[in-house]
C-alpha cells in the first residue's frame, strides 16, 4: 500500500446485529470497526455519501444467519467519496481523486467512515454535481447500462431513427430512472415509462420518457392504443415489477422480443412467452464483481464497470444525465439508514435515497 495518510484505527459504520424487522431501530446498529486496510489493487476511500437500494433491505433481512454466527455484516452498496490511500497495483486512481461506485456484495459495504474497494469497479465521480448527488448514480446507472447494452442487446450510441419501443416498468424508482435517461441519450429508440401516481408520471416525463402509461391498467391494451397512434411497436421490456406479469408482458411484447428483469418475481410463468419466440434475461450488477476473475471469461470483467461509471459520469458533465436524488438524509449512522429502508419497504419513492455524512 502507497501513499497513506494519518488515518484513524477505527471508524464508525451501521451494521446489522440482529434479526429484527424494519419497524423495530434495532434492525441496525451503530458499530465501530477497524479502518481497513486496502489490498494491492484498492482504493481506500473516505466516504461522502451513500444511497440506498432495493438489495440493502433484502440484504439486512438475509444477514441473520451471520449475527447468528457473531458477525456484524456492516451493508450498503453505493459510494461516492475522496480516495485517501491507495493500494501498490492501483493504476487508475491517485489520492485526492474524487470516486463512485457501487461496491462489492463479497466484502463489507459502504456503510461506513472509510470504505475500501477495488478500482476496477470504480468510476471517476462527475465534475459537475456534488460527491452527494453522485451517489445517486453507481448501482442504478450499471444495472441500467448492463440490462440495455448487454442483456437486451440494444445497439450503443445507435442514434436517433432505430426501430421499435422500449418499455420500462418500474415507476420512478432508481434503476428504471437510470434507464429512461441512458436509452434517451444512446438509442434511437422509442422509451415508455410506467407510473401509478402523478408525481412518478412528471419525474419520469423530466427524465425524458417519450410517453408514460399506468401500470395500474392493463399495460397491454394500453401499449396496443399506444401503437395505434403510431408508437413502433415494443421489442424491449425491462421490468423491476415482473410478479404475476408474464402473460401481460409477453402479449405487449412483439415476436422475437426481448424483455429483462431484475427483481424475483412469484409467480412467473416462463411458458408465456415461447409462442412468439421471446428471451427473457435477468440482469444483476454484481455478476462481473463475484464470478469474472473466477471464470475470465471477457464478457464478466470486472473492469467494464469502472469504465461504464467513466462513460456515465461524461454523459452527466455533459448535461445528458442527471442525478435521481430524490431524498437527502444527513447523518450516515443507523437512525438515517433505518428510515431510509423503512421507505423503501413502505415503497412509492421517487428516485434514490441518498445519505450523507
């Protein structure tokens, strides 16, 4: 390790300590744990802010059998913050370097004073908007580029003019606004958003979907009058709300489609969709971190992600991107963290909950 400052032997963190529910403040604790101390390819980073998704809350709930075991899983999945020290291999980062990222399911999470974590993954944070705001960025944006440029097969930088419809379910939740924004800003293509509530409707309006239908409605009928009008038809799906949608999904979804999914639906009936010869794929951002030095297979390395996070935060200096912060808490200790997975459980957020120091 190179280039390493007067740092604290210990640091706060939130951890989960025991198997409580999300309406019990217990479900996170304040800890205080060893600072650590980076391998050869880490950054150490001093953390600024996080933001918190969907698989934090999913996590706290698996994590009881590691508190059994007397651990203290410390979680989060979503940094953006100064690197303080760096690791003899590191090659893209100096210290003083302002970083994003989302972080590694294999090690400690995010939650923490100082954070440490391999460069591979890691972006250089945007110039032009807070370290708070990026942190609003890194887990969403890499699932959303993943799902469009590598599941779905979608043409990069295609431009404007390519055919059909991209149907995004979701509302405005963290990874479908990521998603609008990329297809908006590197396709061609035609982008759908689905709402239930006025304010996800405008938010998703700003973030540039062409039109948005109800996903209280029958998406089919409503995508069919869509067509009608003269809307391509729809040859990608993405979806964080597939459960009990199949049939739905697979009937708006033209032959030869191609719908992806991220959450764990029950039940799906994989059946529905061999009639019009569709593929389903499931997208999950931590494939490259867990299985790509392990398989070297190009196609999962991780170092595709430090360079996707790059190309994001261009495209956000560039004004063709934003941030999806839609809540700042302050105070990264258990009390801020428990309400923000306490909103998350309860649903109906509009972008990221962000949590800063």
């Amino acid at each position: 390790m190179t280039d390493l400052p007067a740092l604290p032997a210990t640091m706060p963190a939130v951890a989960v300590t025991g198997a409580f529910p999300v309406s019990d403040p217990r479900c996170l604790d304040d800890v205080v744990v060893d600072v650590p101390t980076p391998g050869p390819r880490d950054l150490l980073v001093e953390v600024t802010a996080v933001s918190v998704n969907p698989i934090d809350t999913k996590m706290r709930l698996r994590a009881a059998e590691q508190v059994a075991s007397g651990g203290q899983p410390v979680l989060g999945y979503d940094a953006a913050g100064t690197v303080v020290a760096v690791g003899a291999d590191v090659t893209r980062f100096a210290v003083g370097d302002a970083v994003f990222y989302a972080g590694d399911q294999t090690r400690p999470g995010t939650d923490a004073r100082f954070h440490a974590v391999d460069e591979r993954i890691v972006g250089h944070a945007p110039t032009s908007v807070s370290l708070v705001e990026a942190a609003s960025l890194p887990l969403t944006s890499l699932t959303a580029w993943e799902a469009l440029f590598e599941r779905l097969g979608i043409g990069l930088d295609a431009g404007t003019g390519a055919p059909g419809s991209l149907l995004v379910l979701g509302g405005s939740g963290g990874v479908p606004s990521a998603m609008v924004q990329l297809a908006r800003a590197l396709t061609g293509l035609t982008v759908i958003g689905t709402a239930g509530r006025e304010e996800s409707r405008t938010w998703l309006t700003r973030l540039g979907a062409h039109h948005v239908i109800d996903h209280h409605r029958d998406l089919a009928e409503q995508v069919a009058e869509l067509q009608q009008r003269g809307v391509p038809p729809v040859r990608h799906v993405f979806t964080s709300q597939s459960s009990g949608r199949a049939v739905e999904l697979a009937a708006l979804l033209a032959p030869a489609g191609d719908l992806c999914l991220i959450d764990d639906p029950d039940p799906f009936e994989l059946s529905a969709f061999k009639r019009k010869s569709q593929a389903v794929h499931w997208e999950s951002m931590f494939t490259k971190i867990i299985f790509g030095d392990a398989t070297g297979d190009p196609a999962a390395d991780p170092a595709t992600q430090g360079r996707i996070l790059d190309r994001v935060a261009d495209l956000v200096d560039a004004g063709r991107m934003v941030p999806t912060t839609g809540e700042t808490l302050v105070g990264l200790n258990a009390e801020s963290l428990v309400a923000a997975h306490r909103d998350l459980e309860a649903g109906h957020v509009t972008g990221k909950i962000v949590v800063r120091v």
